[in-house]
C-alpha cells in the first residue's frame, strides 16, 4: 500500500470518566459516562527503516520507547529501550491494533514511526486503553488510506480491547471516538447531549513507583479481578444485591435527569448514594474512602469512587470524582496532602480529532 | 411509703449495639440489635436529708453531682455541684425517672441518695440513655418496693425516653432489660438467641471536650437530626431509596442466619455491605469512615457504623463496630491512632441484675 514521504498523521481521543452505574452496568443496569478534557495523542509518519518505531512519552513521570521489528508472526522481536512496569501496558495494545490492521486491512510493513502523547493516568479507570486504541487506529488508517468512517474506527478499537483483555466494555472506546456523555442501557450504548460539568478527579497510586515489578504488572489485571470479587459476592448475597443493583438504576435515570434540569445539588446527592452502594458491593478501599470522605467533609456537591474502583490488597489504587461546588481549591488541597494525583476536568468535550501536521 | 433505714438497691444493665438495620428499621425493616459487656449501675440509699442527691461518676473523664430538692412542681430547683457538658443529659433521665415514679406509683420524698456509674459513653449511640432508665427505675422500684415484673420496668423507662425525647427506639430499653439479642421486625421487638460475638467497638468524640457548651448541648440532638436528614433525602429519592430499605431488611435476615451458622466470615461480609448502605443513605461522617475502612484494610472480617451513624457537620462523632478476625490488635492500634476510644465487647451479655449490696 503507498505511503505518501513525508506524510504526518495525528489522531487525538479525549479519556473518559464514569459519572454514574459503573459495575452495576455489567449486569445490565444504566450507567452514564463522559469524556473529559484529558487527551491522548497518536502521531504517524515515515522512517527510512522497516518495522515500527513506537515511542510513548509524557505518561507522568515515565516513558517508553522501543521497536516493534519487521515480520507478522508469533517471534515478532519486540527491542525496548526503556520500560517501566505499567507502561508495558500501553505497548500491548499498540501491537494489536498493528496487528489487527496487518491483517484485516493488509497495512504494509513500510518504516512506520509512532509517537503516543498521553494526559492519560493510566490504571485509574480514565479509559487509557480505549484512547490508546482509538488514536492508534484511526492514525494508522488514515496513514495508510484505509477506507471507513469514526463507528468502524471505534468498532476496530473496540475489537482490540477484546482480543487484549478478553472482555472489554463499549463505553470506554465508544467515549473516546464520540465524546460528549454516552448512556449504556440494556448494554445498549446511546449518545446524549448534556451540559459541561466541572468536576475534580482524583488519582491514588496511577504510578506505583513503590511497587515491585511483579506486583505493578499484576495491576494490569485490578479491573477484572475487582469485577469478579463483585460477581463472586453477589452470587452469595443475591437477595441483598438485586434491590441493590435496581437502586443503582434508578439513580443513573434520575442523575441523567438532575443534569438535564441543571440541578447541581442533585447530582452531588446522587453522586454521594452512587459511592455508598459502590463500598456496598465491596469496591471501595481505604485510600479512595478517604478522598471521597475529605471532599464531603469539606463542602463538595457529591464526591464517588469511579471507573471500577479498587481493592485494599492491590493497595487502594484508583480515581474517585469531586463536583466541588464552591470549595474547590480547599478539597483539592486535602486531597494532594492524601497523596492524590489531582486534576481539574471538564465533562462532554470533544471526541477523535484527526489532524495532518504537515499540510501547509 | 415506708422504706427501711439502711435499705441499699442496685440495679444495673448493659449497653447495647445495633448488629445490623439501623436507620432502615424507622421505615418497618428488620433490625439485630445486642447488649455488650459495658455496663451501668444505678445504686439507691437513704440519706438523712429530704429529696434526692444524684451522682452520676466513672462516666470516662468526668462526672456530673447535684441535689434535687423536694417537690414536685416545675420549680423544683436543681442544685449543680458538678457539671459538665454531655453528662448533663443523664439528669434529665435521672430526673425525669423520678417524676415518672412519683406521678404513677406515688413513691416519695424520703432522701435518697442516688449513685450512677457507667463504663458506657455517652452520645455514641450505645443506649446509655435507655440503660440510665431501666436502671434508674428498676432500682427505684425495688427500694420503694413498688410491685411490678421486669416488663413493667422495660414499659416504664421506654415511656420515660419517649417523654425526654419525644420518640424512642424500643430497642435500647428491651436490650437494657433483657440483654442477649433483639430483632425489631415490623416494629415488633422479639427475643433472639445467639452465640456470643467478640468485637470492637469504636467511639469518636464521645467527649467532645473542645467544643463549646452550645456546640456539645446540641449533641443531643444528633441523632435526631440525622433521622431527618435520611428521612429528607428518601422523599426527593423514594425510587432509589426504597429498593436499598429492601435490600437492608434482607440483609438483616441473611445476619441472622449466618450467625445461627455460626458464619463468621458471611457475618463479616454482611457487616460490610451494611456499612456500605449507611454510606449511601448519608450517615457515614469522615471520621467513622476512616475507622470503619482502617479496620477492613488491616483484615477485619466486617466493620460498619453502628447506630445513628453521624455527620461531618457536626463533628463526625458516633461509634464504629468491627469483627476483627485475626488482626484485633493492629486494628485497635490503628483505630486509638485515629482517635478513637476502643472497647472488646463480647455481645449477647445478661440484661438487668438487682442486688441488695448490704443484705447479710
């Protein structure tokens, strides 16, 4: 397939949060979720060698660089220049997404660099992975003249989440490409229009320098280990978590409508219910209890656990959410003295932007 | 009525906790509740003097002497030796105990010397109140020699709560009597029989000494205003609200079963999901939050709330219960560095016990 010299690509996704119903939506029930001003950039262009270069650069405090060598079988050398412990992550699904398009679209093997730039915390539940897959195919679709429109590029991505975790969830991928707010209902994805939110996010432990090596990898697998203590759970405790799991569908319906009435102490109420059934079905850790309860404590709107929370034994690690109201700047203290990785975030912005450096 | 010179009387009772269901048994759903291993101690002798002299002392830090004079009417004049803030509130049941019995029984006013010592904090929802009650009343009863069965006492100190408070539990005063187990279902008291749990308690700010008289008067107005707040929150929110009651009253039963199965990790588990629904419902204060999740971090098998729970706004004072497992002592390290006054109880404990300290 031809390649244009000198031809540069960028695709940029924006991460998402989970506003409301995260884990209760494996069971069917609604949840709603939106992306946020946080970005992760794919840039493409040529190099006079064969093979990928891929260079993912800008994760905070850390970076990974290396190549990804010519060839379309298991013994792909993979050659690392640097590599430190969750990035690895990121890597995986970059090799997939080459991959799936080697072979569903036959992209060629022509000297191909790749640049990731990342606002993304990985492991906290922002949707990393999704971003990660999204930017990458549509840059390398649009490098390489791959004919399609943004749902097969989210369909793609949405493929390769699969094929990397065994089980992937359509919001996360469906946010990345579309943006705005997106409401799962019967596992049925629907795109909404809402107004913006301003909300805090708070991350513990997104680099867990403090880690050894085997226990950071092993937090690659926190998302499905945290669903299955749910799962095994509620297979003791139906009884209990039915009515649970119905409460929590019913407040995503009712959140849905407090933001469309613009009923900001509403939606900080919801959020608060929303987190007290999260620690009921047992995904709520002490470091993250702590941020939730610090805002509270100190004025916030709402504040909750979001994405799929976390577990004490994995070292509490995760992202809680803040609709701060008028006490912003002192929550956001509190929550940095705790250890957090804090961030403003706006909510419902744009979605993949695929742009062309080099044109004049 | 004649009572003999030399005449001693005391009657003491336990304290209690709520197991499972607080909050959610206002609404008719089932609650566990226990009596615990603390105790207080009504004494009751004659004294030379007319009317009554009151000691209330061994309440932890602090104690509260007065003298009641003679009379019945609303100037009866109370003559303070000691007062200090939370422990004035144990008068009003002393007092309000004495006029109860005068009013229907007719005792009189010989003087009698009323000595009060507890090992239960005050205002941390472990029913000092009730057990000042059934204890003050049982022990009054005996030394006027008022005829009457232990469910006379149990009917007369609830009527006395209801008259301090305007509405009581009839939990408190049914655990205060009769100890062992109580389940409230649909609003009717029965017995249980239960084996014995070990557990620790929690108590924060059970002696707010820094805060201001007004500040520490309102206290006692806690509990009643986190009632209101659950019972505001449940009518804006009936249709999220309702299915959580549902899934407390069978969480209360699924409790009940576990601990006749002597489950102690289901036990645990319940506790949990417990706690988890009190977050929700808007009782769960930071500093109880933190105490609750530093025990389940350390390997608690459960931890909860126990009682009214609290509210940041008022201190985030209340009380914590946790069944330890295998890590008590690190736990009730942790939990005395948070702040927190910590107790071993063993639950289920005898109810009232009348003695005549100076019979031969």
């Amino acid at each position: 397939m031809p390649v244009v010299e000198g031809k540069e690509i960028r695709a940029s996704v924006p991460a998402k949060v989970i506003l409301f119903g995260e884990h209760f939506v494996v069971y069917g029930k609604r949840a709603l979720a939106a992306a946020i001003n946080r970005r992760l950039a794919v840039q493409v262009s040529s190099r006079e060698k064969r093979g990928y270069h891929i260079k993912i650069e800008d994760i905070p405090t850390f970076g990974l660089e290396l190549d990804l060598e010519v060839g379309n079988d298991e013994k792909r050398k993979v050659r690392p220049y640097k590599d430190y412990g969750t990035a690895a992550k990121a890597l995986g699904y970059v090799r997939s997404s080459i991959e799936y398009l080697e072979e569903r679209y036959g992209i060629g093997n022509e000297g191909v660099e790749i640049e990731i730039k990342s606002e993304i915390p990985l492991s906290a539940g922002l949707g990393s992975s999704a971003a990660t897959c999204v930017a990458t195919i549509a840059a390398l679709k649009a490098y390489f003249g791959v004919k399609g429109d943004v749902e097969g590029i989210r369909s793609d991505a949405h493929n390769i989440e699969k094929i990397v975790q065994g089980a992937a969830s359509p919001i996360d991928t469906a946010i990345s490409t579309y943006g705005g707010y997106v409401l799962v209902e019967r596992n049925e994805v629907k795109r909404l229009h809402l107004a913006e939110l301003d909300l805090i996010v708070g991350c513990v432990g997104s680099i867990p320098l403090s880690m050894d090596t085997t226990k950071a990898s092993e937090l690659g697998l926190k998302t499905k280990t945290i669903v299955e203590g749910v799962k095994n759970r509620r297979a003791i405790f139906t009884s209990i978590f039915d009515p649970i799991f119905d409460a929590a569908d019913e407040l995503t319906a009712r959140a849905i409508q407090a933001m469309e009435d613009n009923d900001l102490v509403n939606v900080g109420a919801l959020m608060n219910i929303n987190h007290g059934l999260l620690d009921a079905i047992g995904v709520v850790p002490r470091r993250l209890s702590e941020l939730v309860k610090i805002a509270q404590d100190l004025g916030a709107l709402g504040a909750k656990v979001t994405g799929a929370g976390g577990l004490d034994e994995m070292g509490g690690v995760g992202s809680v959410l803040v609709l701060p109201g008028e006490s912003g700047d002192r929550i956001k203290a509190a929550m940095a003295i705790a250890d957090a990785l804090v961030m403003d975030v706006k909510t419902g912005g744009e979605g993949l932007k695929i742009t062309h450096p080099t044109s004049p």
